[in-house]
C-alpha cells in the first residue's frame, strides 16, 4: 500500500512540475488574419454573380452593372502577389464581358463567357477558388 501511494505522488508531483513548465514558456502569438482588397473585392464580386446567375435564370430584370466591380483595377492585393500586364489585361477583359452581360440578348450566354474569362485568369495567378467559380455556371 505504502508503495501505491509512493508511486501515486510521485506521478502526481512529476504531472504537476511538467504542467508548470508548459505555463512558463513564452506562447506563439496569434496573428490575425486580414484579408486584402483585392480578395474582399473578389468576394463582393461572388457573391453579386450568385445573386445575377438567380435573377437571369428565374428570367428577372438583371438590374444594371455594379460600378464597384471597377476596383479591379486598384485594389491591393495580398502580400505577396503582385498586379502585372496578365491581371491588368485579363480585368479589362472581365470588366467588359461582365457589363455585357447587362446588355446581352443572351445573357446566360454572356454571363458563362464572363466565368470562362474568370477561371482563365485563376488558373494562372490564384488557381485556389476555381471550383468556387465553376459552380457560378449556368446550366
């Protein structure tokens, strides 16, 4: 008995020193995580086409272009990535299709080609939400 209550304190007191010394290192500090204006303005854009892909395929008045898609072509963007003559080119591109989608006889077609233009781009700058725009499509 005397040596089950040894072994118990013993494995209590080395719990108890291992504890301490967990509480006396320095912690990671937690850095949050700020999303860039170019990603918020990318996700302002998502959420704005599931709302017209809705409205086109219920047949509903498509409302006119948002002029705050324009800020593509300033947004910053995260760090690390960089605007070059490919973004600059393929936003003029996105811009225009995505304003003919407002105009078009057609603007289920219109609006697909404005996807096919977005995935064109990810594929070669940010391939990580292209599943995401795929599901954009009209069917």
């Amino acid at each position: 008995m005397r040596i089950l209550l040894f072994a118990l304190s013993v494995l209590f007191v080395s719990c108890t020193n291992k504890s301490e010394e967990k509480e006396a290192q320095p912690k990671e500090e937690f850095e949050m995580y700020e999303i860039s204006e170019m990603a918020g303005l990318m996700e302002q854009m998502y959420v704005e086409n599931t709302r017209l892909k809705e409205r086109i395929m219920n047949n509903d008045s498509l409302g006119k272009f948002p002029e705050y898609f324009n800020k593509i072509e300033k947004a910053t963007f995260t760090k690390g990535k960089e605007r070059d003559d490919f973004f600059n080119t393929n936003a003029q591109t996105f811009l225009q299709l995505q304003a003919e989608i407002y105009t078009a006889k057609d603007s289920k077609k219109a609006f697909n080609e404005m996807v096919d233009q977005c995935i064109t781009c990810h594929e070669v700058k940010c391939g990580g939400p292209i599943m995401r725009i795929k599901k954009l499509y009209i069917k």
